[in-house]
C-alpha cells in the first residue's frame, strides 16, 4: 500500500483518486481557515474548556434559531451529502432511478405509461389521424436531444435539429394531416446514433430494426433518458479534480452552518474521540504543546477510525462520519469477510502437508469457495450453517489436491478434526480469528499513520489475501484521509480541550 511522499503527516486523496499527504502548514492553514467556522477566537479559558471536553454547555445566553436556519443547514448537508460522496468515491456514478418491483409506485408509473401509449396509438389510428398528442411527444424528444448537446462542437447539430424539429413547420403538417411521424422518429435516430456513448450502440440498431412506430418512441423516450445520464456521468468526470479541490472547503462551511443550528453538533464525535485519548498519556514532555496536540490527535483519530469498522451499533455514530455510515458499514462487512478467510486459510493449512501448504493454486481454491460460501452471511448469526459448508468444501479441496500431487489423503481422524476446527471459528473469541482481526487491524493504522511512501507489509500468514485486504485499505484511506483535512480542526480542539491545552 503506497501513499506520495510529500514529507508530512495526514494522507488525503488528490484528484487523480490516489493519496497523497496533507502537510502540517496545510492543516494550520486549515484550522486558521475554519477557526470561524465553529469558535472565533483560538484561546479558551479553563473553565471553557473543562465545560466542552466535560461535554456541558458554556455559560452563555441562550441561542434561538429560526426554522428557516434549520431548514438551510438541512438542505446545505444535503448539497454536501452529494460533494462528499464525488470526493471520496473514485467510481461514483449517477444512476437511473427505478421503483423498487412490486410496489404501488411501481405499478402506478406502469400504469400511466401504458395508458400514455395506448391512447397515442389510438389517436394515430383515427381517420383522419390525430396528431395532437404525437406533436407535443416530439416537442418533449427535442428537449430531450437538446439535453444530451453540452458539448461545443454540438452547436451545428443543435441548428439543424431546429430547422428539421421545426415547430411550426410539424404543427403545421399535423394540421393538414400530413404528417409523416415515421420519418422524424427515423431522423431523431440518426441524431442520437451520432451522439449516444458506445454502450448505447445496441440499443439504437434495435430501435433502426423496429418497424412498429409506437414501439419507436417508446424507445426514443428511454433511450434519450439514459443517454442524458451518460452525459451526466461524463461531466462528473470531466469536474471532479474541481470538485475534489473545492469539497474540502464547502464540507466545512456547511457543516459550520450545520453546528450553528445544534445545541452540540460535536457531542458524539468528542464521546468517540476521547475513548482512545484515554489510552495515551496526555502530559506534554516537549517545550511545543501545539506540535504535541497535533501528533496525540492524529494517533488518537487513526486509532478511532479503525473502531468504525468494526463498529456495534450500540452508540451513536460520530457527526463528522455520518456521511461515510453507509460506506463504512459496507467496508466492515468486507474486512469481517477477509478476516473468516483469512482464519480459514490458517485452520485448512495447519492440517494439511507442507506440501500444500507452498501450492499458491491451492490456498487461492479454499479462498475463492470460502469466499463464495461467505458471501450472503452478514451476520454471526448466519455463521455457524455458512462453515459447515465451508467445512465441507475444504476438506474436499485437500482431498482433490492431495491426489492431484500424489499426497497422502486425510485420514478419517484428521478430517473430523479438521472440521471441527474450523465449525470452531464461528465462536467470536476464537484465538486465530482474533489474531487474524488484530493484524489486519494493525495493518490498516500503519496505513492510516504511515507519512512515507514506504511499502506497507502484508500481514504475516495473509499474503493470499493482498489483493482484498489493499483494495479494503485503499478505500478505508480515502474516505479517513478526506475525513481528516475537512475536520482535523475540531479533532485538534477536542482534545485540547481534554488535556486543558491552548494551541
């Protein structure tokens, strides 16, 4: 696991996607930048601070906020929500929205839409045709090839669509019932086949195929939709180095606006926070207390960080990870995944020959079939059935192998052993499995700590698992790193405040 060598202390992600370290004079410019953001000036008393650390209200008069406030920090998390989630994730796409089967949701738009086409069908069917509804569908066709021309160079195109597309000209037709619905559906297509990303190849020689004009539309309308979405997706693209580079500072101007509005935004962060500050010694031994601060914070978050991933859900999420909950709780169940892997790659291997034990073929068969016998548990709950399979599984794997290579296959004994063994892994406290879990853990704090480029070893014993447990580390590290340049103001104060140090 690599990160760039800038000579400082926090990893951030850049806008390339990978990481790179944020220096110290960047998180001082940082807290310079949002010291008015959540507290005015940076010397505290220490009855302020015993009142913050101490999670009470300072003596103040009582602030009121009007539900306009409210409403507008709501709706700026809401505007951050989005930032935040183009910044920390690197395969962020937009996607259709659908409503889930079988609901009245569902079934309504169905509903409309059949109605929609079945009377346009009729009205195309009357003698003489009615064109009234046909004219307004191909209004709405040329908004929507209007919405899909974003580039320069579609000027002419948008220009020709006008002059074809004319609205008067096809009233005008319609009017006199000479309107050929065929031959603009025909151009339209020509349009977008021009215009559509490759992956919408098939579906335009569908629609060139289809002979029925109802059925032409429909896939126009469809077509044009998802084709809005490509261009969509492709200006996030085209825009995320600006997004990246600005989120930082729009996440913490409207979480500012957020903490405006709340009694105490910060009270489960700093319950979180001060939980692993209780590990450290917090007595200064340097003549910098400021330098002092920022190395205990940045040892105490990393420490706090790997906790959300293996969070209970008992307590309430910290107010600064909110919006990486979901995130992270897809990640945890990842990492607990390669962690079972992991314990039973170690079980299996303890129990077969060295032999197989060197076979990389081998290792990668028990981890591809754990891995697929692990997929639908989520909990411990459903642990105990998905092993017995497992065990299963692995014994066969051995048995294959071992004749394979002409090795002495298991003994009866050995095999009800061996299952056992590994049926013993659903128990939480099993030894391995924790000795597993600490070294993953200590793994990814290395990452999180690391301010080098320096290679990241593999934890002993998992190097089978290198590609998972880097992918898991990358997008741990960008999510952390992110997290930390947008908060690493009220992280530092947090803890001030705790050890009654004015930095």
């Amino acid at each position: 696991m690599n990160s760039d060598d800038n000579g400082s202390e926090n990893p951030v992600p850049n806008e390339s996607g990978t990481s790179r370290v944020r220096t110290q004079s960047e998180c001082s410019a940082a807290s310079d930048d949002g010291a008015n953001a959540h507290s005015g000036k940076r010397q505290r008393t220490t009855s302020q601070q015993f009142m913050v650390a101490s999670g009470l209200t300072a003596a103040s008069p009582p602030k009121f906020v009007s539900l306009e406030d409210i409403m507008k920090a709501a709706n700026g998390m809401k505007d951050m929500a989005l930032v935040h989630q183009i910044a920390v994730d690197k395969d962020f796409r937009l996607e259709r929205a659908e409503p889930p089967p079988n609901t009245v949701e569902k079934v309504v738009r169905d509903t409309m839409h059949r109605a929609f086409w079945d009377i346009l069908k009729e009205e195309l069917a009357e003698d003489p045709p009615n064109y009234t509804r046909a004219f307004t569908l191909l209004e709405n066709i040329k908004d929507g090839l209007y919405g899909v021309l974003l580039l320069p160079q579609h000027i002419k195109i948008k220009q020709q669509i006008q002059e074809i597309l004319d609205s008067d000209l096809i009233k005008q037709q319609a009017e006199n019932g000479a309107l050929d619905f065929n031959h603009y559906a025909q151009y339209v297509i020509s349009i977008m086949e021009k215009l559509c990303a490759p992956i919408r190849d098939e579906k335009i020689k569908q629609l060139k195929e289809t002979v029925d004009v109802i059925e032409i539309f429909k896939g126009i309308l469809e077509t044009l939709d998802l084709m809005a979405l490509d261009m969509a997706n492709f200006t996030i693209e085209m825009v995320r180095p600006d997004i990246i580079a600005h989120s930082v500072e729009l996440e913490r101007k409207k979480f500012a606006d957020y903490l405006a509005v709340q009694p105490d935004g910060l009270q489960h962060t700093r319950t979180w926070l001060l939980k692993h500050l209780a590990n450290h010694d917090g007595n200064p031994n340097d003549r910098d207390p400021t330098a002092f601060v920022r190395n205990l914070t940045k040892q105490v978050f990393a420490e706090a960080c790997i906790e959300l991933l293996e969070w209970n859900g008992l307590n309430p999420y910290p107010e600064t990870f909110l919006l990486d909950e979901g995130r992270l709780s897809v990640l945890e169940l990842s990492l607990n995944r390669v962690i079972l892997i992991g314990t039973i790659l170690l079980v299996s291997c303890s129990n077969v020959s060295s032999d197989l034990q060197s076979l990389a073929s081998f290792k990668d068969n028990i981890k591809q079939h754990a891995s697929i016998l692990l997929q639908s548990v989520s909990s411990e709950k459903e642990l105990p059935e998905a092993l017995s399979n497992i065990a299963v599984q692995v014994v066969t794997d051995i048995k294959q192998a071992q004749e394979a290579h002409g090795l002495l296959e298991l003994s009866d004994e050995s095999e009800k052993l061996l299952k056992d063994q590994l049926l013993a892994i659903a128990n939480s406290d099993h030894r391995i499995r924790q000795l597993v879990r600490q070294r993953v853990k200590d793994f990814l704090l290395q990452i999180i700590l690391s301010s080098t480029a320096a290679l990241q070893k593999v934890p002993s014993g998992l190097a089978s698992l290198q590609k998972e447990l880097t992918n898991i580390a990358g997008q741990f590290l960008r999510i952390v790193s992110h997290n930390s340049t947008v908060f690493c103001i009220y992280y530092t104060d947090i803890v001030a405040n705790a050890l009654s140090i004015t930095v």
